[in-house]
C-alpha cells in the first residue's frame, strides 16, 4: 500500500491517523476506543503521536515500522500491550516512559540501542525480553520499573547508562553480560536484593537521591529504606527526603497499604513521627495494622491515640 504525501485516513468506522510520507504524525482518537491498528505502509510513529492517549489498551504496529519516536506513547496509562514488529530499529526517548499497565517487552532482534528513559515509569513492566543485538541500554531507561523480578541482559551489552535500572526494587535475578560491560552510576541503584544492606549507608543512598531529587515516588523512598542501617541517621535521612521530594505521610501510609512487605521499614523510619500525622492517616495506619495482624503498630498508635478504635 503506498501513502501519499499527507493524508488523514480512517480504518473502520472510528480510527484515524494523520500520516505524512509514512510518517504517522498524530492519532486521532474516539470515545470509548481501546485497541488500535496502525495500517500497512507506515515506517515511523512520530514523536507525540499518541502521548497521553489514556483509553488504549493495546497497540499492534504493522511490519515496515522501522523507528518510533520521543514521546511516541508516552502517558499511555491503560496500555497493556505494545506489539513491536521484527522490522523496528530504533526507539526514541522516552517512547514508552510513563505506560504504567504495560507489561511486557519484547524487543525485537536488530535494536542496537535503547535510548533514556524509553521504559520509564512503567510500573507494571514485570518481563522484558532483550534482542542479542543489543548493545548499549540508555539513562534512566527502566528507571522506577518496580515490578520485574528477572532480568537477562545479552552478553552484547556492553554499556547501561547512569541510573538505568534505578527502583527496581522487586528485582532480585539478574544476568549480567558475560564480557565486560561499563555500568555507569547507580544503574542498579535500590534494585531490590542485588546489593547487600551492609554495602550501602545512609550517606551514599543520599548521593543517589541527590540526583533523582525531582523524581523520588513512595516506592523509591521505600527502596531506599531497604539498604539503610537502622539508625537515627538513617531514620532521619529517610524523613528528610521525603520532606524534600514533598511527599505526603498519606502517599506513604497509601502505599504501604499496597505493598505490605515493607511494614518492618516503614515502622523503623516513621515511628518517631507518628504525632505529625492527622487523625486521617493515622486512621488508615490503624486499619491497615488490624488488616495485616500488626499487634506491634496498632499498640503504637493506640499509645498516641486511644480514640483512633472509633473513628470512622
């Protein structure tokens, strides 16, 4: 099928493209659509043309697109799947970055390298699977991907860039390349059990964050817990960040909430802190004590405050 220069075509009753010399520049959506067809004869997806389309659930790329551009799908927040033809070459950054329902990757053979910050954001990215010809993965690529437990990078790796992989903080198997390989600083920054706790101080967690200031999420911070000693220092630390990055005591009970595993942490960091929080947050903390079993934070709390048993 050839393209002319511009044209706007339609597929079906509802979706259309903007599509210029094969270049699909915009995506033009339609209330209550969730999966998209991109049609035969495009070779590139332009950058921002399906930024922030927050319906779609998946996307199926024909074979031909060599190239997807910056920002490409960025903000895709309900896309689950991305299917990327064996003809693809190059991703832009950040491509992907922010597609927090996607959940695989599979790149195919012939990417050579992954640009910054492509992944990012994606939260529920639990399997990627690598091409053997790749050889260089970008900063921040699959920064506060917090779902993969495994990870297998090709021996034809031989550069991951400064903070590549930082806040995975679930990931617990990785396969490096065989052959020597640069990783620059804290690419593996908070990557769940990789590092031991001992390996890391309060002091070198806070030349990480130093970095990552702007950006620091719950999960992050609670990553960071993972390696502190425990200790006023790190205690301390631990507030302060949180103070700095403006994140709230109900964004941290909230994800406790999700992610109970971290109790033992967040009890050592915030503990001391409890008077500050409002009868609200301590509400929640205190539903969340009975919800888990936690004898321990529910004598805490009730210690500060015996009315909390009846609030509503």
């Amino acid at each position: 099928m050839h393209i002319p220069d511009t044209i706007k075509i339609r597929v079906g009753k509802k979706m259309a493209f903007t599509i210029t010399d094969g270049v699909l520049t915009k995506y033009i959506p339609d209330e209550g659509e969730t999966e998209v067809n991109v049609p035969e004869g495009v070779t590139r997806i332009d950058l921002l043309a399906f930024y922030y389309c927050e319906t779609i659930t998946r996307i199926t790329l024909p074979a031909g697109i060599r190239s997807i551009g910056n920002s490409a799908f960025s903000g895709c927040s309900s896309l689950v799947c991305a299917d990327l033809p064996d003809t693809l070459e190059e991703l832009e950054d950040p491509a992907f970055a922010g597609c927090s329902s996607l959940e695989s990757v599979l790149l195919p053979e012939g990417i050579t390298e992954l640009s910054g910050c492509v992944f990012k954001d994606c939260s529920s990215l639990k399997s990627v699977t690598f091409p053997q010809t790749l050889t260089s993965i970008g900063e921040e690529t699959f920064a506060h991907c917090s779902a993969p437990e495994s990870l297998q990078i090709p021996d034809s790796v031989v550069k991951i860039g400064k903070g590549a992989f930082l806040g995975c903080i679930r990931l617990t198997d990785l396969k490096k390349p065989a052959k020597k390989c640069k990783a620059e600083t804290n690419a593996f920054g908070f990557c769940g059990s990789l590092v031991p706790s001992s390996a890391i101080t309060a002091a070198a967690a806070g030349a990480v964050l130093k970095n990552y200031m702007d950006r620091v999420t719950p999960e992050v911070l609670f990553g960071c817990m993972r390696y502190l000693p425990n200790n006023a220092a790190s205690r301390g630390f631990v507030n302060d960040t949180r103070k700095k990055c403006e994140l709230s005591f109900a964004q941290c009970v909230e994800y406790l909430i999700e992610h109970p595993e971290f109790s033992p942490r967040f009890l050592r960091c915030f503990e001391e802190h409890f008077l500050e929080f409002t009868p609200e947050e301590m509400k929640k903390l205190y539903d969340f004590a009975q919800d888990t079993d936690n004898q321990k934070l529910q004598e805490k709390l009730l210690k500060i405050s015996p009315d909390i048993v009846y609030m509503e």
